[in-house]
C-alpha cells in the first residue's frame, strides 16, 4: 500500500510540473534572444566606452600639440636671450653697449616691442622698446623677479600684466653682470602673438583651443568653426581647470550647447597651460539611449520570436499528442524529427517484444540450468531469507527432499546443522549463516568451508560462496549462494598430508645423515694423516739404510709415490669438508693471476706431473683480490684434471684475460672430453665422469667440488664446456677483476 502511495505521489508531482511544448518553445526564444540581447548591449557599450577613450586621447594629443608650439616659442626667446647673455659676458659690462646690444637684439625679432634689464633690486638698467615695454618694466611684477645663486642653463620665468588696454607677456632670463652682480634680462613680446600662434593651429585641431596663464586668465583663444557652436570660447568656466596638475581632462555637463570635454597640457615651466574643448552632449547619455534602442530592439525580436513559435508549435504538439495517446500509427506530421520519432517508436516497440521473448528465453535457461546443475544454488529473494529458493543438488546436499520448506532464517528441526571451520560442535545461529550474512550485511563469502550435519546424522565437507544481490540505489535486496560437497576431496588432501609429512621426515634424515657423513669424512682425514706422515718417515729412513738393489728402490719408489698422493687427497677431503662447513678463512691480498698461474705450472713440472703434455700459457696481467695459496690451489687442481683426463702428448692450453669487471681464468685440454648429460653434475662431491682408460688415474672426484667452493667463497664461479666425449673440456673460472696496485 506505501508503495502504491509514493507512486502516486511521484506521478502527481512530476504532472504537477509538466508544461506545454510551447511554453517551452516560448522560453527557447527567450533564451536565444536574451543572450543576444546583452551580448549587443555589451558591444554597444564596449564601442561607446572604446570612442570615449579615443576621444580623450585625441583632446589629450591636441592640447600636447598646442602646448609644444607654445614651449617652442618661449624655448626660441630663450635661447635668444641666453645667446646676448653669452656675449655680454664676454666683455666687460658698460651702459653704453648694454644699450648697442638691446637695440641689435630687438631690431632681429619681430615679435618682440621691447627689451630691458634690471639690477638685483629690480630697477630699471638698460631700456630699450616702446612706451608699453618700458610702462612693463615699471611694474612690480618684473620688480618681484628673482633667480638663486646657481639658476638652471635654461632658466627662465613668464610674466603676464595688463599696460593699458592690453595683456603684455614677457619672458624674463637670469644674467650675472659680474662675480656679485646678478641682474635679469627681460623680452616683452607682441600683444597679439599668441592670439596669432593659436589661429595658426586651429586648422588641425578640432575644436577651439586657448592659453590660461597661472592665475587662470585666458591669454588667449581661437577655434575653428563648428556647426551651431561659433567660438564662444570666453563663456567657458576656465575654473575647472587644475593647475597643479600637468595635464587632465574633464567633462563639463552644463547642458545646452556649453555641454562640453575638456583636456588642458602645461606649457613647460612657464605656468600656463594650453586647453582645447569639443562641445557636444556628454558620452552617458548617449551610451543611455544607445542601450535604450538595443533593449526594445530585443524586445521587439522577444515578439516575433514568439508569435513565430506559437504558430510552429501547433504543428509539433499536435502530432506528438497522438504520440502520446499510441495513435502512432495514424501520427503523420510535416516535422522531420516527429515523423522519424514516429517511426522510431514502432520499431523500438517491435524491438522490446523480441527483447521481452529472448528475456523470457534466458530466463527458462537459467531456470533450467539452476535446477539440473549439480552444484548446490540458493536464491534469497529478501534480506530476512524468508524466501528462498534451492536447486534438487542443494537439496540433496542438506538431506531434504525437494517438496520440503527451505529457510535461512530459521531452519526447522528436520534440517541440515552448520559448523563454522574449527568450531567443534558449536552448530552457527540462522544469523551467521553464508546466505544470510550475505542477503542481511551484504559480506562476500568465497571458499568458505562449512562442516554439515544432515538430518541423518551424516556429515559433510562444503565449500560456500555466497554474494549479496543489490538494488539500483546499492542496498541489498537478497543474496545468491553456491554450496561444492569437497568431502572426498578432503580425504585425499589428508593421504597427500601424510606422504608429505613422510617425505619431510625422510629429506631431515638424509640432511641428518649427510651431515654425519661430513663429520666423519673431516674425522677420518684427519686421522689419516698422522700415519701416512709415519709410513712417509719409515720410507724415507728406508732410503737411507735400506738395500739398494733395483727391485728394492723400485718398490720404495711406488711407495713414496703412492704416500704422497694418499696425502693430496686427504688435503683434498679435509679443505672440502672446511669449505662445506664454512671453516676456511682467506688471506686477501691484491695476487697477478698470471703470475699465480706461471707458479703452479712450474710446481707441477718440477713434480712430473705434466712432463707427457704440451703447456700453452697466454696470459695477460690481471689483478684480483684473493688468498694467494687458495688461488694457486685452483689452478693446481685444473692443470691436474686436465693432465689426468688427456692422453700423453695431448695439449693443455691456460687463458688469463680481461672480461669487463672480472678475471678470467680458463684451462682447456684435448682429452677424452666429458658427456653432455655429466656438464651439471661434474662439480658435485664424489663424481666422477666416466672418461674410459684415463679412469685408472683414480682420485676420489673432490677436485673440481674444491675448485667450485674456493671460487664462490672469493665472489667468482666456475662452469665446464665440452663438445662431448673425445672433444676435450674447458673449465673457466671468472673472479671479480681489480685495479693493478700502485708500485712501491
């Protein structure tokens, strides 16, 4: 009934938010013309805010240019000026020349009515120019005027004083007279010189431009027409200009036709400043009516849009209404898409009936497969195990018959008991069940191994797997679960556990037993020694006062001989048995192993032992780090196999070289060879290769086992290389290489 409800529920809130098709065709052509909208508002505002910018930067440009002009006509006075100052001083100051001067000084510029100097105390010394020049040379002004000690080269001051009816401007320069005499030197120029300058400039700057000095007094104006405007340039307030700063711009919003942008630039050091104006209404509002035309130009399109989409809509909601009532078949539009959503549908409807027959197909194989499987197959079809469905082999397994309940929630009394592994005869509560532990805690159970007790009293070895069955939001929703009878398999594995535990047993008693015949192989030759040491003396006493006739010194010869090698091969066992039991301590030394190599051959010369064999020595000087006695041991023992295994006049061949970071020692021989199926065993204790006649040389097969140890306990190996019987043999031993040491 709660499910029923939520349903309900569900189909009632997603009704409840379902809006017509042209609802949303409606909101498509809001969502497309919006953005539009504000991407054209934004481009408008960008290109206004871009204009403004250009703009400004144009004002800025024109008043530099009006303010360069002006700089340069001042910068012209004054570098005049300072050239009559260089002159002066030159030559000593007189009145009378200082008058010379100022007359050839005014009678070069044009522009200038007058020139004058004054003392430091700001009278008049020298005159010359028209009375308003000389009526400028009174004022207190010019009498203010002051320079320092040290005044920069191109100092100078702009003076600017109504005579009369008239503005005069004048530039005033400092001049030194003498070493204590500082005086100023002073050009007045022409009333109308800047009014000039500036109708000159007018025909490339738009809009009207004029000088303010430093009291923001327009020193004068000028401007090229424009419509509706005239060059009423005095009306404008000169007050928002900012002296203090070098340059600026400012909007003027007056209103009416004084609505205006101005920019001004200083005019070097002089004070004043050069300002140029464009009238017209202020960049806000324009921007303000721009976007006004932008936004009910959108609104506009909102419109058309949507009465367009009204119109389409009818022929796609139509169409898709009998859609949605399954008169598909009948459902014929003039839209593309509908006509192949139609289409579409018949066939996907087609598709899930075959989907559902090949569904309804693999459901009847699996049931059959969960019936006629002989595995064990429970199916819990909720989380309590309440129902659950098992297969005839699970059955079978439990000792229940197929018509009988089965529950993992609670078993009844007729049913199989479980054991957990290593619980004695503790049967689990339903709750630790696998399938229940599954379907409740969603555990994964794989290979769990479970004793059973049937009904019958008979007991069982299973193996349980068990794994949770999950809804779509992850909870468990039951459990699926296999059960593999493994009794018999248990009762091999135990065989298997006795031959194992036998075949233990037996390996510690062979170590046992090898390790006992270590012992008594290090005791015996040890006990060996001593009394060949006493025959070896008894033969030697027998030499000296025994008979001397030929049988007699041949029989003590072969008994010397046979002595001494009784007496090797006991050296032999002993050092085997040291090195297996890890007894022997080396002597490291830095050792030439060709020179180890030359000391060993010439032992054995001198012993006979290779006086039926061609020795071919190639040796290259290699240093190793190693016991010397140990060393020459291994070389002995390799040039003695060799000289036993290869007939007489055979050849035995010694190697010393270099092989990267070792050294190689390699002894080859032409002898009778060894079989390829002896190459892995020739270096293990008491073996001894089949080599034919050379048999009779004898030996006990310690050798090559004493060469292999004494080679791994110095960090090297040994390995043995033949082409078969009759091909001769190769031994190489490779030893970590040194660096030769220093010579003392």
């Amino acid at each position: 009934m709660r499910f029923l409800q939520d349903e309900q529920r569900t189909r009632w809130w997603q009704h409840r938010h379902a809006l017509p098709l042209s609802w949303y065709l409606v909101a498509i052509i809001g969502i497309a013309t919006l953005p539009l909208a504000v991407l054209a508002g934004w481009l408008v505002l960008q290109q206004t805010r871009a204009s403004q910018t250009q703009l400004e930067r144009d004002l800025r440009s024109a008043a530099e240019s009006v303010a360069s002009a002006v700089e340069r006509e001042f910068a012209a006075s004054n570098e005049v000026l300072r050239a009559f100052r260089a002159q002066a001083a030159v030559q000593p100051v007189a009145h009378t020349a200082l008058e010379n001067g100022l007359t050839r000084l005014l009678g070069g510029r044009a522009e200038w009515i007058g020139a004058f100097l004054l003392d430091s105390a700001g009278n008049v010394v020298v005159a010359r120019g028209d009375e308003r020049a000389l009526a400028l040379a009174s004022k207190p002004a010019l009498q203010r005027i002051r320079f320092g000690e040290n005044p920069a080269r191109d100092a100078y001051s702009v003076i600017r004083e109504q005579v009369g009816a008239e503005e005069l401007t004048a530039i005033a320069v400092p001049f030194n007279a003498g070493p204590s005499a500082r005086w100023t030197l002073c050009a007045v120029f022409q009333p109308d010189k800047w009014q000039r300058l500036l109708e000159t400039l007018t025909s490339y700057v738009e809009g009207p431009i004029a000088l303010v000095d430093s009291d923001r007094r327009i020193v004068a104006s000028a401007s090229f027409p424009e419509p509706g405007t005239g060059s009423e340039f005095m009306d404008f307030p000169v007050n928002v200009i900012d002296t203090a700063r070098a340059q600026g711009i400012e909007r003027i919003h007056a209103g009416g036709a004084h609505a205006a942008v101005l920019a001004w630039q200083a005019v070097g050091a002089s004070g004043w400043h050069a300002v140029v104006r464009l009238s017209g209404e202020p960049g806000d509002q324009t921007r303000v009516r721009l976007l006004t035309a932008v936004l009910l130009g959108g609104l506009a399109a909102f419109a058309v849009g949507l009465a367009g989409a009204l119109a389409v809509s009818r022929s796609v909601t139509s169409p898709l209404a009998r859609l949605s009532e399954g008169r598909s078949s009948n459902a014929h539009s003039t839209v593309t898409e509908i006509d192949r959503l139609t289409k579409a549908l018949e066939i996907a409807r087609a598709e899930r009936d075959a989907d559902r027959a090949a569904l309804q197909a693999k459901a009847d194989e699996f049931e059959t497969l969960f019936r006629r499987s002989p595995i064990g197959l429970a199916i819990a079809t909720d989380r309590e195990c309440r129902r659950v469905f098992g297969n005839a082999a699970l059955m079978r397994l439990l000792g229940l018959g197929e018509q009988d309940p089965l529950s993992f929630e609670s078993p009844p009394s007729h049913s199989a008991q479980w054991f957990a592994p290593g619980a004695g005869n503790a049967a689990l509560p339903p709750s630790d069940l696998p399938l229940q532990r599954a379907a409740s805690l969603g555990e994964l159970s794989q290979g769990v191994e479970y004793t059973i007790q049937r009904a019958d009293g008979s007991r069982l070895q299973v193996l349980g797997y068990a794994e949770p069955l999950r809804s779509v939001d992850g909870t468990t929703r039951g459990a699926v679960g296999a059960f593999v009878d493994v009794t018999e398999q248990r009762h091999a594995d135990h065989q298997r556990s006795l031959a194992l535990a036998s075949e233990q047993q037996a390996r510690h008693d062979a170590e046992i037993a090898n390790r006992s015949k270590d012992e008594f192989l290090a005791l015996f030759s040890h006990e060996l020694r001593n009394p060949l040491s006493a025959v070896a003396s008894a033969t030697e006493v027998l030499n000296r006062i025994g008979g001397q006739k030929p049988d007699e010194i041949r029989a003590r010869d072969v008994i010397r001989r046979q002595i001494h090698h009784l007496t090797r091969m006991m050296e032999d066992l002993l050092d085997v048995t040291r090195v297996v039991n890890g007894k022997i301590t080396l002597s490291r030394a830095p050792i030439d192993l060709a020179a180890a190599v030359q000391r060993a051959a010439s032992a054995l010369n001198l012993t006979g032992r290779l006086r039926d064999h061609r020795v071919e020595l190639n040796l290259d000087t290699v240093w190793v780090s190693a016991d010397s006695m140990r060393i020459e041991q291994i070389i002995a023992n390799l040039l003695t196999n060799a000289a036993k295994y290869t007939p007489a006049g055979g050849t035995i061949t010694v190697q010393v070289a270099s092989r990267d970071d070792q050294a190689l020692l390699a002894v080859s021989d032409t002898g009778v060879g060894i079989h390829p199926d002896m190459l892995t065993r020739i270096f293990d204790l008491f073996v001894q290769a089949d080599r034919g006649s050379a048999r009779r040389q004898g030996g006990l097969g310690i050798g090559l086992t004493l060469v292999r140890r004494l080679a791994e306990i110095h960090g090297g190996d040994v390995v043995a290389h033949s082409e078969g019987v009759d091909r001769g043999t190769r031994f190489e031993v490779r030893l970590p290489r040194i660096v030769a040491p220093p010579r003392e």
